[in-house]
C-alpha cells in the first residue's frame, strides 16, 4: 500500500531523512519509533504530500502522494482544530471534503462518535474540550471518510487512558478492515497493544524493521531472585526461564523473591540506540 | 473517439461541494466571531454622523467626501479581517490538515475567501446605503456601477490582506502593520482630508496609496462617472492580481515549520 524508498530531505543544515525506506502493506499496522528528530514527522509530512522530499520515492497504492490525496487519513502530531468550530463541525467538514454527502456522512459521524467515545461532546466547540477530546477529535477527523492509508504521529501524546484504549480500539479496528497504518509514537506498550511491526528510525532512516518477537529473540532479558531477603543475584540473559530453574536448583538459601523479566521493545530501542551511537 | 463527459461533469461538481463545505466552515467561523466585522461597520456609521456637519460647512461635495472616504479608510482596516482569518489557520495549524484533504489549493484558497468576500462587499454596501439613508448622500444614479467599484475594491484588500498573512510572524504583526498601513495609506489617499487642500508633497505621494485609487473609483462610481472609474480601477485590479498571485503561491505551499513567533 504505501512504499517510500530512500527518502532523503534536508532543511538547511539539518538532515532530516537520509535514505529512509519503510513499506506497509494493506491491514498492517507499522509503528514507527524514533528519538525527536529522527524523520518520524518528516517522513508523515511528506508522504502527506505536505513536503516534497529532496530525493527517493513514494507510492500510495502505485500513485504519488500528489494523486493519492483522499486516500490518506493524517492525525498530525499537534492539535491542529478550529477552536470555535464544534466536534461534529470538524467531521463534516473533512467528511465532505474527502466525498461523503448526507446518509453516508452522518453514520461515518455518528459511528465515530461511538469508537471515539465523542457522543457527549459533538456539539461542543473544540476550543472547550480537554486535552485528551480534543486528541479524539483530531483522530476522529482523520478516520471520517474510511481512509486507506492512515498515518498517526503520536496521536496519544499527552492523552489520557481512556483517549489511549479509544484511540488503539479504532485502530486495530481499520487495521483489520484493510487499512495501512503508520503509528509513530514513544508509548512503546501501545505498539505490543496494536501487534504492531515494529520499525525504529534514528537520523533520517530506518535502522531495524521486523515483528515484534523477532526483533526481541536476541535480546537478553533479566532474572533477580533475592535470597534471605538480603542478598540479590541478578542475571542478564537471553532465555530467562532456563535460567531461573537453573539459578534455584544451584542455591540452598531460602528464596524471598523472584522477578523474571522478558526482553521489551524499551531493551530493543535501547540496545539500537547504543549500537548505532557507537 | 468520443470523450465521456460524465467524469468531468461529476469532477465540477465535487469541486463545487467541497468548496461550497470550506465556505460554509469559514462562515460559521466569521459568525461567531464577529467582532471586528461590527466595529468596521459601526464605527464609521457613527464617524459619519459626527462629522458631516463639519464636512458639510468646509467642501462643496462635504456629504460624498465624509460617505466614500470613510467607507474607504474602513475597508483597509477590514485588510485585518482577511488577514487575520488566514494567520489563524497557520496558528492553529488547520492550514496543513486542509491541504492534506483531497481539495487542490485553489479549492481552499476560494473556499477561505469567499465569505471574507462578501463581508468585505457587505460591509462596503451598508455604508454606501447608510451614507444615502443618514447623512445625505444622493443615491447614486447607477448603482451597478457602485457595485462593481465596491467588488473590485473588496478584491484588492482581500488580496492584500493575504499577502500580509503570509508574510508576518503573529498576530501582534499583523495588526501593527494593518492598523497603522491603514490609516496612513487612506488619510495619504484623501480618506479624510480632499487631497485639493493637502500639501504638495502629500499630493505627490498619495499616488502610491491604493486608498487613492479606491477613493477616486468610489466618488467616479457614486457620481455615475463610468468612464472615471476605469483607470483606478484597472489600478486596483492590477494590484488585486498581483498580491493574489503572490497570496496564493505561498498558501498553496503551506508555511513548513518555520515563520511563527
């Protein structure tokens, strides 16, 4: 569905991209991981056709982003809503302007509104609602007209709990209806949530890409037991269950506690960033 | 082999609902916030009142001067109506979110202006015919005319209201440069005071003033002077064009991250 290859965009003395290449296919969910400043927006803004890049290739379905508009769903990384404009308002408007008109307009609204948990507050003016409604109207905007290609840059941050699970329900939801999605964000249990491949940028390109327990099977996890409640042995190692049987056949002191820890996608992204750091 | 109108007749007609939804949108956001478009109209309405009987005893056509040059020195402050409704969709980053829909930017472009538009006519229009019901002004002898004055007029400042928006960091700019460009260019193009009875130096420089133009297509228009509006109207419209081209390629662009305060 969406295939970017070798994208590179500089502003000024600042490269943004250098060579970033990332493809999501139709039904699967990419989340993409990054410092700041590793091309996550970047990469969104241009295959939003916001940007143009200064070299490299995307496609939307075989179309340039230029003949793919209305294809694409954005939720961009700041709230960008009209503060006087109501909830229902805003899903009109982008609603008509992807195509909808009246009965398939008003039940695209009103099913988002039950996703999103909006119902409440379709006649509120954005400018009133909480950091985490006004969050849901902005997705909710993006969703409106069934998007293909739905590309989310962090549209959790700052939200609350209930914003987060509404938020992850209608993905995995367009996910399973076929929709690609491109969900950047530093919430990394969102992304186990989602089942979501996992792709890691660091200064402009794609650094790792894979399933999720693919790209943790070689990362050590971590077994603690703590013996008389005083002394602690710690083990860093790559299948933690082994070790934990092996440890308490090995020790005759009485055990007080035992803390087993898989590898998490924290222990990837940390582990590519000391990597490529070196 | 023949051609399929159909597409092309839906493509039209999907043009125009989505530009009908954006002007619909931006309308809702001008009724709501319509303070600035009730002090362009009252202001003036009260301005005229009180001035004429000063206009009145001081120039032989006192009641046109006081009706058109006020209407003209109100329209430039309205330059702020248009540039503001364009600044707000950079600060609230709205502008972005719309490029990324399926309309092209000339849809956008029509769809945002279109209401300022007709504020900008209505506003126009209402002093015309307050200056006839309050103070006296003669009902124009080809209100048509008028009309035409008032669109071309309404044209220019929108345009230039755009290139202002897209050229400053804030709104604090933006009503710096439009509040003082406002006064200084309609009080330099006779707004207030006939040029006849302004310095020389004055005189010469009013020519760079659009307020000069617009005020001297507005009487020509106001006295049925056909043949009088036309150069300042070709002025205006030459000025609308270039500042709307000039608008119009930056919106279309967007305004990247960079440029705000």
């Amino acid at each position: 569905m969406l295939v970017a290859t070798d994208l590179v965009k500089r502003y000024g003395d600042v490269q943004a991209l250098d060579g970033f290449t990332l493809s999501v296919a139709a039904g699967e969910i990419v989340g993409l991981l990054g410092h700041n400043g590793a091309g996550k927006t970047t990469f969104v803004e241009i295959v939003s056709h916001l940007i143009r890049p200064d070299g490299g290739r995307v496609t939307i379905d075989g179309r340039p982003p230029s003949a793919a508009r209305g294809e694409v769903g954005v939720a961009p990384q700041h709230l960008a809503l009209y503060p006087s404009i109501t909830v229902r308002e805003h899903l009109e408007l982008y609603g008509r302007l992807a195509g909808l008109r009246r009965t398939a307009l008003h039940e695209a609204i009103e099913e988002l509104a039950v996703v999103l948990r909006l119902t409440e507050i379709m006649d509120r003016r954005t400018g009133r609602l909480s950091g985490g409604q006004q969050r849901r109207t902005q997705a909710a905007s993006a969703l409106v007209h069934r998007p293909r290609l739905l590309l989310l840059d962090e549209p959790t941050a700052g939200a609350d709990l209930e914003t987060r699970q509404a938020m992850l329900d209608v993905v995995k939801q367009r996910a399973g209806e076929g929709a690609a999605v491109v969900y950047t964000t530093h919430y990394l249990p969102e992304l186990t949530e989602l089942r979501a491949t996992i792709a890691v940028a660091r200064s402009g390109r794609i650094i790792a890409r894979g399933a999720c327990d693919e790209l943790l099977r070689d990362l050590p996890g971590e077994v603690r037991v703590t013996l008389d409640g005083e002394e602690e042995i710690a083990v860093s190692t790559s299948d933690p269950a082994a070790a934990l049987v092996d440890l308490l056949g090995r020790v005759n002191r009485p055990v007080t506690s035992v803390d087993v820890r898989n590898p998490s996608l924290d222990d990837l992204y940390r582990s590519l960033a000391v990597t490529h750091a070196a | 082999m023949l051609l399929d109108p159909a597409p092309r007749r839906l493509g039209v007609l999907d043009a125009l609902h989505r530009i009908g939804a954006l002007a619909r949108h931006n309308l809702i956001i001008r009724l709501r916030d319509p303070g600035q478009m009730i002090s362009y109209v009252a202001m003036p309405m009260v301005l005229m009142l009180v001035l004429k009987p000063l206009y009145v005893r001081a120039l032989d056509q006192g009641v046109a001067q006081i009706a058109t040059g006020l209407m003209v020195m109100f329209s430039v402050f309205a330059i702020s109506m248009a540039g503001n409704a364009i600044l707000s969709e950079r600060t609230w980053r709205t502008w972005d979110r719309l490029r990324v829909s399926r309309a092209p930017a000339f849809e956008l472009l029509i769809g945002k202006t279109l209401p300022l538009f007709v504020v900008m006519i209505a506003q126009q229009a209402i002093l015309i015919v307050y200056g006839c019901l309050a103070i006296g002004l003669p009902v124009p002898p080809s209100p048509p005319l008028v009309l035409l004055a008032i669109v071309i007029w309404a044209f220019a400042l929108l345009s230039l209201g755009a290139v202002l928006a897209t050229l400053v960091r804030s709104h604090g700019e933006l009503s710096v440069i439009s509040d003082v460009g406002a006064l200084t260019l309609s009080s330099l193009g006779g707004a207030l005071v006939p040029l006849s009875i302004m310095p020389g130096w004055a005189q010469a420089a009013a020519h760079v003033s659009p307020g000069y133009y617009a005020l001297d297509m507005m009487q020509a228009a106001v006295r049925g002077d056909a043949a009088g509006v036309v150069p300042s109207a070709a002025v205006l419209l030459v000025l609308g064009l270039a500042a709307g081209a000039f608008a119009a390629r930056r919106l279309a662009r967007g305004w990247g991250r960079g440029g705000l305060l």
